[in-house]
C-alpha cells in the first residue's frame, strides 16, 4: 500500500534500516487497517494526482459536444449520462448544457420520426344520454352516442342518435359480409318485455358501447361503407334536404355535424367528405358567411390537388374564384387550373354549380 511504502522509503533513505526498526515498522502498519493508512495521506496524494484525473482535454470536450448535438438518435440521455458520471466523477456545467441540448434535439427527432408510425388513435364511443320517444304507433328508446378521440379535447361534440333497430340492422349487415370477424363480437339480444326499464336500458347502453368499440378496433370493418354510413349517412341525408328547402341555418349545423363525423372516422379523403365540404360551403355562402364558405372551397381544392378530373372539382374552383374575389384572396392558381379545365373539356358553362351538384347527388 501506498502508506506503507513511503513509509519503508522513508525509513530507508534516513539511515534507519536496522532490521528490528523494519520489523517493528511492518508490525505498526499491520495494526491499522488500509483504510486509515490511506486516510492519513489522503490530502496529499489528492494534491498530487488532481492534475491527471481529467480524461479529456477542454477542446476535446467542445468536440464531443459538437459531435453529441448533430447525432440523429443515440443512447437515452439518461445512460450516457451514467457513462459519463462513472468516468468523471460528477456532472460539469458543460455536460449538463450538452446533455440538455441532445435531449431536447432527441424528443424533436423522436417526434418528428413517430408521427408517421403511430397507430391510429383510439376512439372512444359513449352513450351519453337515453331517452324513450314515444310516437302514434310504436316507442322507443333513443340513444346518443359521442364520439371521442383520446388523448384530445374536441370543442364541438361528433354526436349521433340512434335506436335499437338501427344498431340491429348494423349488426346484421356487418354479419353478412364479415361473417369469420363478426363471429366473436356480441350483440344484446331483443326483449319481448321490460324494454324500457332503466336497468335495461343502462345494460344496452353498455353494450352499444362495447360493440362499437370492438367493430372499430377490426380494419377491415370500420373501412366498410356499412359501418361509416352508420354514422354520418343519415346526417348527410337530413343536411341535403335542409338545403334543397332553403333551411340553410338547419343544413349547416347538420353538415357540420357530418363534417366531425367523418374527421373522427378518419375518412376525409372521401366522396362523401367532398360533398360534405360542398354543403358547408353553399349554407356559409347562402348565409353571407363568406370567409368561412372560401374556407371549405379550399380545403376541398386541396384534397382534389392530385386529382386531374372529378365531377366536383370545376363546381368547385368556379365557386372558389368567386369567393376570393369576394373576400379579396388570392384567385390565380384556381383561375390557371380553370384554364386548363377548359382547354380539356367541355365548356365551363354546361358545368352545373356547386349548389345544382349538391341538390342532385343521391344519398341512399
């Protein structure tokens, strides 16, 4: 031990190396454990080695800085900081600084590389209400169900209503053509009696939520036209005959409502979303509400911008150019695509409008 030789060398070199002094001496140090030897020099030999304990230069750790904050994704913060810890004894101001940086710089990577991998958010379908309607000749009850995104705060509810024989006749459709997936899925069986007790309905509201959730969490069933036009069919039929009446403050909650629908369905490249849009945009106009009907025109025009042709798209510039001139936004992209729509096809007058398209498209 260090102790014990500098004091043999000491020894050594003074003159005093009889053999009794040496064996005393090796008796003296053997009495104290190593510990207290080292204790007794540790000032000095702290004094002597604080120059050699740095294993890397200033410049060096400026490099490594450099090299750690242009990585793409390396080790979590939290284990080189470890590696870093067991070598230097302690966390320094510049480490701190590069490893706060690196941090930072690893979420945003992370981010940006996970947002194109997540898996579709999860949706979430509450019954919040039951009522019983009861009409001249039969009654029911009526349940609503809202449609929530977790993670997410919806200002405006994507709310439907809908009754036992329509969930029924979802679930006999869907049994029809996904007969293997649909095999595990339960639905309430009907009552002949105590329809409408709250017990009853508590137990099928439950269960309306449970078989929602399950039809959705299947790929291949929640693409279906049958599940989808559960949803947002009946809105979009309510919202066209609202429209055709002249009813424009009524249709335009109602395409709205179909509008949520659909965003929370994740289907808003559709036909249905296109026509969708073309309503918000005829009930904005209808009502002076210009800006928000060159809204919709806009967003519409930028899910038909990969599309060369489609029975909308020259409804939807001319009304597009017009709105802009309107409000007083740019026009020229959509008047050089109505320019080139002319050139290659018949002309735009024979086109019917916006409206005359909403009006004649058939919803059943």
């Amino acid at each position: 031990m260090a102790a014990r030789i500098l004091h043999r060398l000491r020894h050594a070199l003074a003159g005093e190396g009889g053999r009794e002094e040496r064996v005393r001496g090796g008796c003296e140090a053997e009495d104290f454990p190593e510990s207290s030897e080292l204790e007794d020099d540790t000032e000095g030999l702290s004094t002597r080695l604080s120059g050699t304990l740095s294993f890397t230069s200033h410049e060096e750790e400026e490099e490594e800085e450099e090299e750690g904050a242009g990585e793409e994704l390396g080790e979590p913060p939290q284990a080189m900081g470890a590696a870093a810890g067991a070598e230097d004894g302690e966390w320094g101001p510049a480490a701190e600084r590069a490893g706060g940086s690196l941090l930072t710089r690893q979420l945003q990577e992370l981010w940006r590389k996970s947002r194109g991998s997540l898996a579709p958010q999860r949706l979430l379908f509450e019954v919040t209400s039951a009522s019983v309607v009861s009409e001249r000749s039969s009654k029911y009850v009526l349940y609503t169900i809202y449609l929530i995104r977790s993670g997410r705060f919806d200002k405006a509810p994507a709310a439907i209503a809908r009754r036992y024989s329509d969930f029924e006749q979802l679930n006999r459709r869907l049994r029809c053509r996904f007969g293997c997936d649909m095999a595990g899925i339960t639905f309430p069986r009907k009552r002949l009696r105590r329809n409408f007790t709250a017990e009853t309905i508590a137990k099928r509201s439950r269960a309306f939520e449970q078989f929602l959730s399950h039809l959705h969490s299947i790929a291949e069933i929640r693409r279906s036209p049958e599940f989808l036009e559960f949803f947002f069919l009946q809105d979009l039929q309510a919202a066209q005959r609202l429209t055709c009446t002249g009813m424009y403050r009524e249709a335009l909650a109602t395409w709205a409502n179909a509008y949520r629908l659909q965003d929370r369905l994740g289907v808003c490249s559709s036909g249905r979303f296109l026509l969708t849009l073309a309503g918000l945009a005829v009930c904005h106009q209808e009502l002076d509400e210009l800006g928000e009907a060159h809204g919709c025109c806009e967003q519409a025009l930028q899910l038909l911008e990969a599309q060369g042709s489609h029975p909308l798209l020259g409804p939807f510039l001319q009304a597009h150019v017009h709105l802009a001139w309107k409000v007083g936004k740019d026009k020229r992209r959509s008047e050089a695509r109505l320019q080139d729509l002319r050139e290659a096809g018949p002309p735009l007058q024979q086109q019917p409008t916006l409206k005359e398209c909403l009006i004649k498209e058939p919803l059943e």
